[in-house]
C-alpha cells in the first residue's frame, strides 16, 4: 500500500468533516497515517488486521475506563472500506519534549498494574506476523533468508511457551518504545494500541534492552529505564529468548518493505546476515 492507495481509502471512507485529499501523512508502514484538523485516521494495509483494529478501539475505551494516559478512539469502531481497516483517533496536542526511557518505564508501571479486564487479551504474538511480512516481500528477498527466518520463528515460538515469568502475566502494551510514548503539556500518553496484549510483562521490557543491545540507545538511558521501572530484565533466564523472537520478527517486518524501497532491502540483508553469523555486536538502524 503506497501514500496514493491508502489516500484513496481515506477519501472513500468519509471520516473526515473537511477534504480528505488535505489531511497530512504522518507515517506509512503497516498503517498509513493521516492527520487532518482535530482527528487522526489510521488505514490498514490489508483486511487480515480488521480484528486487531477492532480490538486497539476496545483497548482504548477500556483504558480510558481505567484512567491510563492512553490515546483515545474518536469513533466506536474500525470500518472496513475498500478492503482496508480504518479507525479514527483524538488528535494529541503538539509534544512537548521527545519521549525518554524514562517515560516509557513509568507509563509500563501503570500499565503493569491494571487488572484484567472484562473481555479476552489475545496472546502478544510476537511471531504471529512473519510469514504475512514474508509474503508481502516476496521475490525481493533471496528465499533462504526467508526460510532461515521461518525455523528461527518456529524455535523462538515453542521456546517462548515453555518460558517461566519472573514478573506475573497481565495486560502490556506489547511495542514499548519512546516512539510509542507521546509528551504532551499533561505529561506522558501512550499510543499505538494495537500490540496491547495479555501475556507476559517480560515482552515490554525486552524491548528497551534490544534497543540498547541493537539500536543504539546509549548505556546510561538504559539505566535510567531499569531504574524507573525497578527491574533490568536481563537478570532473567528467559531474556535471550524473548530477544531472539523480537529479533527475528523486526528482521521479517523489515522485509515487507523490501520490494519498493531498496533502503529496506538493505536494512533486512544486514540484519539476517547478523543473525546468521551469531553477532550481536551488529548495529541495527530503525526503519
């Protein structure tokens, strides 16, 4: 789905009180974004992520329920139009400042501590989108690599499920990163809703160590994070393997964007490549 085809959607869907050729792309990948007055609209790529987009308005009620800072739905639920799934958003104020890991840690701590809520978390499945990310790169991508993501998927899977939590199951956001942290004049908001799982609180806090193992994020952020939250996930046995899985699926994800954007080829070739000679000291970069 390029800006074009996703415009068209946004266009057909009729959200918008004004013209929905004026609204401003914020962000395209699994969903374009757009921006248009006091509303925010996102369009999915395919139909398969309709319930995802049902659930992420669910989500944002109940949490709005809750009183968590998340974003909240502007409409009761998600439309399919021209095969895509569309779901309208409030507009967050402008930000403030970038968001830290330190806010993210706090806004973990209150995630972390909601109950369960009325109605049924799916699983956070990690892995659940490789082989859709796999098939939308296609011939892009030399084959093998393809098949070497799909055996580390499968013994990233049945090692996760024979994993033992050192923090107790309940909700997560299941996408923990500043990115997905907005700094408005009341303070930290979560958004991107749609990862938000039921599973295993380690998953959110694996996150931010891969984005210092990774990404780049300097060693003393990291600290900062651990510190906020009151715990350093690498003390847990079961790290590598959450690490693993995050792994392999940002490899795959990556991959989806390979047949248009040669810069995407490139980013998925050094992360394989990385992953198949057992280096973790490889910098990955942020697509």
């Amino acid at each position: 789905m390029d800006e074009a085809q996703a415009r068209g959607v946004l266009v057909a869907a009729g959200v918008l009180p004004g013209a929905a050729g004026d609204a401003r792309l914020l962000a395209l990948g699994e969903n374009a974004v757009f921006a248009a007055g006091d509303l925010v609209v996102k369009v999915g790529r395919d139909a398969e992520l309709l319930d995802r987009a049902r659930r992420e308005v669910r989500i944002a009620g109940w949490l709005a329920a809750q009183g968590l800072p998340a974003v909240r739905a502007a409409a009761p639920e998600a439309l399919l139009v021209e095969g895509h799934p569309v779901t309208v958003w409030h507009r967050l104020p402008d930000a403030v400042r970038p968001a830290g890991p330190r806010d993210v840690a706090e806004l973990l701590r209150q995630v972390h501590a909601l109950p369960t809520p009325p109605f049924t978390l799916p699983r956070r499945e990690l892995l659940g989108g490789v082989e859709r990310w796999l098939r939308l790169a296609g011939d892009a991508i030399d084959p093998s690599d393809a098949d070497y993501l799909r055996e580390r998927r499968d013994g990233f899977a049945a090692g996760a499920a024979a994993l033992t939590p050192h923090l107790p199951p309940g909700p997560i956001h299941g996408d923990a990163l500043p990115r997905n942290v907005h700094i408005g004049p009341d303070g930290p908001v979560l958004v991107d809703l749609e990862t938000f799982s039921g599973d295993l609180r380690e998953h959110d806090l694996v996150v931010m160590a891969l984005s210092h193992d990774r990404y780049g994020l300097p060693a003393d952020e990291y600290d900062m994070f651990t510190v906020a939250y009151g715990w350093d996930v690498r003390a847990w046995d079961g790290c590598s393997v959450l690490r693993g899985a995050r792994e392999t699926a940002s490899c795959a994800w990556v991959a989806q964007h390979a047949p248009s954007n040669p810069k995407a080829l490139a980013e998925f070739e050094r992360r394989v490549a990385s992953l198949r000679e057992g280096d973790e000291t490889v910098r990955w970069y942020p697509f």
